[in-house]
C-alpha cells in the first residue's frame, strides 16, 4: 500500500500544473520593468504567510475537500456552499477570456485578420470542444494536465531564456535600473492584480494529501511547488521585458510579437514561432479541459449531496462524465463572451474584461481561506497540527490580516483599476461589477434553494 504513496516532488508537480498559466504573462509584463519589485514585494509579504498558512491547514485537516472542508469547519455549511459556487462557476467565466485570447494569438501567429465578432465565434466553438472532450473522457485529465504542464515549462523557459540572449546581442528594450525595478504605481498599476492571481491555487495540495508518505511533508511540497513556479513567472516576464518595449505590448500579441523578435524572419526562425506558437495555444486548451472537469466533478458532487439543482448533477451512463454540470460550464461561457462581445472595442478590452471578471469570483473564496484559517487555530486548537506556521497569535493575526487585505486589494483593482489615481472608467468597470453582483446574487439563490432542500432531510434523520 505504501508503494502508492508519493514524495515530495511528483506532489510538487501537481500543484505547478495546476497553478502555472501561460495567458496571463503579458499582464505581468505590461506593468513594466517594476514588475521585478512588485514579484519580490509579493512574494515576501504575501506567497511566504499564503504557503505557511495552506501548509498547515492541509496537515491539520487532510482530505480531498481542501479549501471547502476548511471553510466548512471554520464558518459552516452555508459558507462552504458559496465556496463551491464561486470555485465551479468561475471556470465558465475564465473560459471566454482564454479563449479569446486563443483566438487573438491565432489570428497574430498565422497573419490572419479576424474581426471581433469572428474571435467571439472561435470562443464559442472552442468553449463547446472543450465540454465534448470533458463529456466523453474520463482518464484524459491526468495526461491533459501532465501533458500541458511540461508545455507550459518550455514556453516560458523559451521566452525567458531567449529574451536573455537577445538582450545580450542587441540590449535590453526596456531600461532595468535599480530605480526602474523598485515597485511603482504608474499606468502599468492596473495590471497588478494579475501577479496576485498567478500565484494563487497551491493548496490545492491538501486534496492529495491521503496520497502522501507523510503530510509533515507538505510545507516542502508547498514550498517547492511556490518556488518553481515563481522562478518561471519571473523569467517569463523578464524575457518578454528584455526583447519588447512594454508600450509595445499587447495582452492578446504579446507572446507572438516575443516570439517574432526573438526568431526574426528566416525559415527556420518561422518554423520555431509556429512551433512554440501552437504549444501556447495548447497550453490554453488544456487549462480549460483539466478545470472543467475538476470543478464539474466537484459541482456534481455537490448536486448529489442536494447543495445545487438535481440537473448539475446528471451524469453520462456510457461515460461516467459530470455532463450536467458541463453543459452548464459551456452556456455561462457563451453568455459570457457574447455579452462581453458586444461591449469591447478590441480584443485585449474583451480578454482584459472578462478575465478581470473571472479573476474576481476566483479570488472571492481566499477572503475566507485566510479567516478560517485564524479561526481554527482558536477555536480548534485541539486537533493535532503536523505542521505549526511559527509565531504567536499576534504574528498568526498579522499574516491573515495581510493576506486577506492583499486578496482584497486584487478584487478591488480588478474591478476599479484606476482608483488609485482617483478616476473611474464606467464603461470598464460597470459590466464587471455587475457581473460580480449577479454571480453574488445567483449564489444566495441556489444557497436558499438548497436550505429549503437540505433542511427537512436533516430533520428526518434526526427524527
């Protein structure tokens, strides 16, 4: 039995694969040469307490419920069903903004002119591939991820590596001072948010933690997973800032445009951009296909358990697929991008729109990660705890204070990017936020819903 346990590094991978996205690199770059400041501030203020914190609460509380389980034990059934709600819906409000990013990269990579709405009808169609192949497979998640995972390596260590010996042959493209990598709030502040999302997903290590040799293991998988990945955004990042001048970069091209400069325009040059061109378009499918068919296994879990509508819950006899909670993935996403679609003026409006969007229902379940955290350590101080963050209840109390303020500061500059010059662009932010508003709205109806579901069937029992 022990011989199907894992160590650290497989662990480790699991977590890079998940947490590693290639699509928001070019909104790290485009804030600028200060992104440098900003990914070290980050990381000593945010990533090391977030590690610390996930780290203890999956030794202390292993299972494959993770961030729901936590939010159960701190704050209850009603909460952890928002919880759920925000982590399944939001993968059909990132879908569109993948894709449609998808669809820019492809026009730019093959010379295509494609309009908006063209893009918009790639999305769909892409968004629809993507609940076919989760309808009709069962073990091609593991092989998409693992698969995907190794893509996703090569193409930031290409850019990074690359920009590097570009840099080195013709110079930088954009100026890397001291003063110029010290964190600063110019133009490229509203882009901030992405490094915050990029680095957000490592405890969803505590859902393999019943696979593991030992969960005194866990800060070292945690750790090691935050370091690689980190290592990777950075060098991405500082690749594409050493070949292209940040104000000539796109969200949608940047990649591509990279690529260009890096390669230039001989034949073999060409075959290389197609060539990692299309991995970086695969890298996007895969992330779509493994988190749709790991939050549709959960949504349909839930929907068994009477917390969402019976219909999320249908499941393909031939298959054993969650094509209910599928199906529902692929309509919000087609709501999504049509509304978004109608409203943009250009792609990198339309990808930056409703990835902002997404980004924020993301990000809605770590404002209760971080508490639960707090209140477990005091009022479940009796369960054994493998691994202990240090410090007193002071320095426990700061580190979720920080957390917490810095989740929230990412959601607000999502949707109020420019707040912190005192401005607000409404035709940017008013479809955000009531997107936000309805995807609140919807959840309490279902938790009311399943209130009235739940609560008789508990009194029977007890009865």
């Amino acid at each position: 039995m022990s011989d199907n346990k894992r160590g650290v590094t497989p662990l480790a991978l699991f977590s890079l694969c998940a947490v590693l996205v290639v699509d928001t690199l070019t909104a790290s770059a485009s804030i600028g040469v200060s992104a440098m400041g900003w990914w070290a501030l980050i990381l000593v203020i945010f990533v090391i307490p977030y590690g610390l914190i996930t780290s203890e609460l999956s030794a202390a509380y292993p299972g494959e419920g993770g961030i729901y389980d936590w939010v159960t034990k701190a704050f209850g059934s009603s909460w952890a069903l928002r919880t759920t709600w925000f982590y399944w819906i939001n993968v059909g409000l990132w879908m569109p903004a993948v894709y449609i990013l998808f669809a820019g990269m492809f026009a730019e990579l093959f010379g295509l002119e494609l309009s908006l709405m063209s893009q918009v009808l790639i999305c769909i169609a892409l968004t629809w591939g993507t609940v076919w192949v989760c309808n009709i497979s069962t073990d091609i998640g593991v092989f998409i991820t693992n698969f995907c995972a190794v893509l996703k390596v090569i193409i930031i260590s290409v850019l990074g590596i690359g920009g590097f010996i570009y840099a080195a042959k013709n110079g930088v493209a954009n100026e890397f001072s001291l003063r110029a990598m010290m964190p600063s709030f110019d133009s490229g502040v509203a882009f901030l948010p992405a490094l915050v999302f990029n680095l957000m997903g490592f405890e969803l290590v505590a859902t393999m933690t019943r696979e593991m040799k030992d969960v005194k293991q866990i800060p070292k998988v945690v750790f090691l997973a935050i370091a690689i990945t980190a290592l990777l955004y950075i060098v991405g990042t500082l690749g594409i800032l050493m070949a292209l001048p940040v104000d000539q970069l796109g969200l949608v091209a940047g990649i591509v445009d990279t690529l260009k400069v890096l390669f230039g325009d001989g034949a073999v040059g060409q075959f290389i951009i197609y060539a990692l061109g299309i991995i970086t378009l695969l890298t996007f499918i895969g992330n779509m296909v493994s988190w749709t068919m790991g939050s549709s296994r959960a949504a349909a879990q839930s929907a068994r358990e009477g917390e969402l509508p019976s219909f999320v819950a249908k499941t393909s006899k031939k298959y054993r697929t969650p094509i209910g909670a599928n199906a529902i993935t692929g309509i919000v996403s087609t709501v999504v991008i049509l509304i978004y679609g109608l409203m943009a003026t250009n792609s990198d409006d339309l990808f930056w729109s409703m990835f902002a969007f997404s980004s924020c229902v993301f990000l809605m379940p770590y404002l209760l990660m971080f508490p639960a955290y707090l209140k477990l350590r005091l009022v479940d101080s009796d369960t054994a705890r493998p691994f202990k963050v240090p410090g007193s209840l002071a320095v426990q109390k700061a580190m979720t204070v920080v957390c917490f303020l810095i989740i929230l500061q990412a959601v607000i500059l999502f949707i109020f990017p420019d707040i912190i010059f005192g401005s607000i662009d409404w035709q940017y932010t008013l479809p955000i936020l009531l997107g936000l508003v309805a995807t609140i709205i919807v959840g309490e109806v279902l938790l009311l819903r399943a209130k009235r579901v739940l609560e008789p069937a508990q009194v029977s029992e007890v009865a």
